[in-house]
C-alpha cells in the first residue's frame, strides 16, 4: 500500500502541521514497515500560480492549438491527479494562514480540479485520508475568534464532501502560545490542546496503517 502525503506549510523546521502529519506516517509505517511514502511540499517545491488558468484555458482548447503553457498547465494538473488516485491512503498538513487556506494548496486544489477526471466525480470515493490542520489562536464556539477559520470548513467540503474521501480531521488550536507574548495566559491550555492533538494523531495513523489495501 501506498501513503501520499502532502505538506502546505511555509516551514520545514518547526512547523506544527508538520509535527503532527510526522506521527501519523510514524504510525503508518509502523504498521506497515518498508511500504512506500509518496511525497510533495507544495511550502517548498510551489506550484507556478499560472498554472490552474493554463489548464483551465486549456479544456477549452482543441489539443492541436493549445499553446505550450496551457499543454505544461493540463500535464501538471494530470500528475497532481494521477498522486491521488495512485495512493491507498492520503495525508494532508495543511496550517490556517491569516484566517483562510494556504495559498499553495488553494492552487492545488484548483489544479487537481482542472483535470478532466475529477468533472462531476467524487474520484477519491472511499479512500481514506487524514487532513493535519493547526491554528495559531483560539478559533472554537464562544471565543472571540469564533468564525474566523475560513480553512478547515472549506477543506472539509473539498477533500471530503466534493472529492469523496474518506476524512479524518486532526486538529490543534493555540500555536503561537510560547510564541506571542499576548498568549501567554493560556499556556496550560495551549499544553492540553497539543498533547490532545498528538494522541488524535497517533489514532489516526494507526487507523490508516490497519486499514485492508484498496480493490
């Protein structure tokens, strides 16, 4: 079986989407010792933001008169595609940046969407994936940033509603604890929020790696 996992974070050193994402493949690979891991960084290796309009202009081209950047834009929307569907399980690190999603996995996004096979089709049907999602502040009923997160709603409707997989989402709230002066009376709750956040990782690895290969 293969893992395909996908990080969105700016960072590589210190990234709490990435501390996160790292256990559930430790558990995965546990589980299944020697079997693949399939890998992009959107954070590092960025994906040109031209891209998804080359492809998009692309579909509505005949073959023989696309230019080269809309045939490069359709070639990279079908290898985003063709990670998805290759794997048996997927895996998401995907941090909230400045109330909503990550500019890297919105192109993302909108790239695999402008490949013919995901038209009308929940083409990860079943499949199970873990969405890793990590929050600077507070964003849960009855605080003061209460609707504030445009991210993980949006994702969930995406990953799990529009292409069908089928979602886990491990989440961690208060990140900037430690971080920011302004937070630093919530330092015992930012500790009980990360240690949660971690154990619900480790769930959800083990729940992948125990998972039966796809038919």
């Amino acid at each position: 079986m293969t893992l395909f996992r996908l990080d969105a974070s700016i960072r590589v050193d210190g990234s709490a989407s990435r501390e996160i994402a790292d256990i559930v493949e430790q558990e995965w690979l546990a589980a299944r010792p020697g079997d693949p891991v399939e890998r992009r960084h959107l954070g590092v290796d960025v994906l040109p933001a031209t891209a998804w309009a080359a492809a998009v202009s692309a579909g509505m081209t005949p073959p023989e008169a696309r230019t080269a950047e809309q045939a490069d834009g359709l070639a990279l929307a079908k290898v985003l595609m063709d990670e998805l569907l290759a794997a048996d399980a997927i895996l998401f690190a995907v941090p909230l940046y400045n109330y909503g999603v990550s500019q890297h996995f919105k192109t993302y996004i909108d790239l695999v969407c402008a490949d013919p096979r995901s038209a009308g089709t929940q083409f990860l049907a079943g499949k199970p994936a873990v969405l890793a999602t990590v929050r600077g502040g507070a964003y849960a009923a009855g605080t003061p940033r209460e609707g504030w997160d445009h991210s993980t709603p949006y994702l969930r409707r995406i990953i799990g509603d529009s292409w069908g997989a089928d979602l886990t989402v491990v989440e961690r709230e208060f990140t900037l604890v430690g971080v920011n002066p302004a937070l630093d009376a919530f330092a015992d709750q930012a500790a009980e929020m990360h240690a949660g956040a971690l154990e619900s990782a480790r769930e959800a690895g083990r729940a992948l790696g125990a998972l039966p290969a796809l038919a």
